[in-house]
C-alpha cells in the first residue's frame, strides 16, 4: 500500500475539514496540483489531467487520469466536503478499448506518437513482440503504456490487441530473441524463399519449433515464419546466459556503431541519445526509462565533482543546462563512459559514434564537455527504475 506523504496528507486534511462551501475552483485545483504532484509527476509515465468548472450551481469533473489512487482520494475529498458534482472523468483504460485492453506490437519496430496521428512528433518505439497495455482509442490510434511505462500513441495496424488471457498466454509462451542488428523472417526454411517481414534487434517471436539451421517462429497475429538459427536465440537461454559487465556494455554499444541518429527511435532502424542507451541496456537485460531527463533520475550518482575522476565503464553521462537560481537543470543528452584512457564515451548524435573528454585527442568533443551534467552507475545498483529481465524468469 502507498503510503501518502505527511504534507500532501496535511493538505488534503486542511481542505477536507474547511467548512467553507463555496465552490471555489482555485481551491480544488490546488487540491488537484498537490495529488497530481504525488502521484503523477511524469506525465510520459502517468495522466492526472482532470479539469474543473461550475454550471448551475454545480461542480463538473472533466479529464482523464490512468492514477485510480489519486482519482479515488480527491473524489473521496470532494465528497467530505459534501459538494455536489457530476463526474465526467475517464479512468483509463475503459470502455473505450473494451477488454481488449492489451496488446503485442507485430512489426519489426512501431513507431508511438506523441499525438493520434501520423504527423505527430515521434514519442518512442516500440520492437516486435514486445507487451503493451492499452489506454485508449481515437481514430485509427491507440494509446499505450510501453514496458518502460511510457505512454503515447501507436496505429492499430502496428499492433495486435488482445484480452488478458491472450496477452498472458503470449508472455508466458517460449520465446525466439533476435540478436542481429537487421534481418528477415523468411516464409520457409529457406533465405531464397519470400519474406514474412523484416527484424530488428530485440525483436521476439514465439518459438514452434526448430533443426538445425532454422526456428520456426510465430507472430502475435498468428504468422508463421522462420529465423536463421546463428541470428537468433531461445529468449530464456540468452537471459539466463547473460553476462552482465562493462565490458559487455561496451561490446553491445559498438555494435551499434554508425546507427543515424532518429529523434524518438530506439531500433536499430535509428536512435536518439537516449533510445541507444536505451537499447544497450535491453540487451544487457535491463528495461530502463526511455528519456534522458528519465535517465539520470535512476541509478547511483557518480562524478560529483564534474572532472570525470571515479567513472567505470558503463556508467551513463549526462548534458543539457544548468540549474540557475531561477531555472531547474535541463537534460537534453546522454552517452555512456567507455572507461579508457582516451576519456571516451559513445553517443547517438548525427550517427552513433565515439567522442572524447580529452582536448589532446582528435575526437575531442568540447561542445559537449561545456554542457556536461554529471553521470549515473547503473551496472549493480538496486533500482526500482531498472528493471532486471532475469528477475522475470525467476518468478
């Protein structure tokens, strides 16, 4: 059970006991800024947009809020205050998605907007097979909550949806993990045969069967393909197998190299800063938070100083603004420390490549050093926002 915090309990208490009944919108905003505050200060990961008007001598509730504790404690403030109001408020998902409020992306990468439609900025990706639950509908759009808990917006044809069984059938079936950068799912045992469709690193189907030199595989809307065996993997031996190190770190980092840079990709069809490091992670057996100013909330601080004395291989750098005394610090950019004597680090920027912190060497990157934040260790560090995948497998 979460346990509310002193001041925003205070708050609720001072406005609960007011004996004041006038329908005063300010005050019940101030209500909804403190519980927004606590329970969803990240609206990429959680919604508490609810909005507040008076009609006839009534309070009306508008919005939509995926926080059922939050939603749950102001109506129970509202109702102790014994106000009269009509709740319109969407507690997602509803009906809007029915039960089928699940779903497995069924292309080599989806893209997830920021908006329901084509033309909106790129949020995130998503790769095949990966889990998603579902929010919401408009159009031709669906709303989802990524595995990293991030929400936007993907098209229906990027996804199969699914009711709870489905979806807990797909997840606990044998799993196929494809661990090249690029390749096909091919109709036959054969790569001369036709094309199912294409893959990316990280993509998952389940697994049929195999021989040799082939998996068969099947896709969450029930194609039937087959992947070269020395290009994949069974999921749970890559996961129980997996050596977590620095040095594996770096060797996943530069297998990317080269990679264009893509503003809200994370495949290795194009990365930004944050969606490389991302990848890197995911393949090292680690979910970690998708943005960078995410990022560098998670983890164990390193480098306090600023002078790059302490950092271990892996460990994430981040850039952006400074705080000032009347602006909060800004991240726009992150990379991960390579650990040589050449104070390298390797980034996605224009492409994903390798710059350094030293002025004596020929990759120098002085506009980054000027910007340069402080950075985060997250190889075995106890993180509730990195999430081990072996831990999965265990359950």
């Amino acid at each position: 059970m979460k346990i509310i915090k002193p001041f925003t309990l205070l708050i609720l208490i001072l406005f609960i006991s007011c004996k004041n009944e006038a329908k005063s919108i300010t005050e019940i905003q101030n209500m909804h800024t403190h519980l927004k505050t606590e329970f969803a200060p990240d609206k990429r990961v959680e919604l508490f947009d609810i909005n507040f008007e008076i009609a006839d001598d009534q309070l009306i509730l508008e919005g939509e809020t995926t926080s059922k504790k939050a939603f749950s404690i102001l109506l129970d403030s509202l109702k102790n205050r014994q106000l009269t109001f009509t709740n319109n408020v969407r507690v997602l998902p509803d009906t809007a998605v029915g039960n089928l409020q699940f779903a497995v992306a069924r292309n080599s990468v989806i893209n997830i907007r920021s908006n329901p439609k084509h033309s909106a900025e790129l949020g995130t990706q998503g790769l095949l097979g990966m889990s998603l639950k579902v929010l919401d509908k408009k159009g031709d759009f669906y709303r989802v909550q990524t595995p990293d808990n991030y929400i936007s917006w993907v098209d229906k044809g990027g996804i199969t949806r699914m009711n709870k069984k489905d979806f807990d059938t797909w997840n606990a079936s044998k799993k196929v993990i494809f661990t090249k950068n690029f390749g096909f799912v091919y109709a036959d045992k054969s790569i001369n045969s036709e094309i199912v469709s294409d893959i990316t690193l990280g993509g998952l189907l389940q697994y049929i069967s195999e021989d040799d030199h082939f998996y068969e595989v099947k896709y969450p809307d029930n194609r039937i393909g087959f992947i070269k065996k020395d290009e994949a993997i069974l999921y749970n031996s890559w996961i129980k197998n997996l050596t977590v190190s620095q040095e594996n770190i770096e060797t996943t980092a530069k297998t990317m190299m080269g990679l264009p840079y893509l503003w809200g990709g994370t495949s290795s069809k194009g990365v930004d800063c944050s969606g490389f490091t991302k990848m890197v992670y995911l393949m090292n057996g680690f979910i970690i938070p998708r943005d960078a100013s995410q990022q560098i909330n998670a983890g164990k601080i390193v480098d306090t100083d600023l002078n790059f004395k302490g950092l271990e291989k892996g460990d994430l750098l981040f850039f952006g603004t400074k705080a000032t005394a009347t602006k909060k610090q800004r991240v726009v950019h992150v990379g991960i420390w390579l650990g040589n004597d050449k104070m390298e680090f390797i980034h996605s920027s224009g492409n994903v490549h390798v710059s350094s912190m030293d002025s004596k060497e020929p990759n120098y990157d002085a506009f980054n050093k000027n910007r340069y934040l402080g950075s985060k260790r997250y190889l075995n560090v106890d993180d509730k926002m990195i999430v081990d995948l072996k831990d999965a497998i265990k359950r």
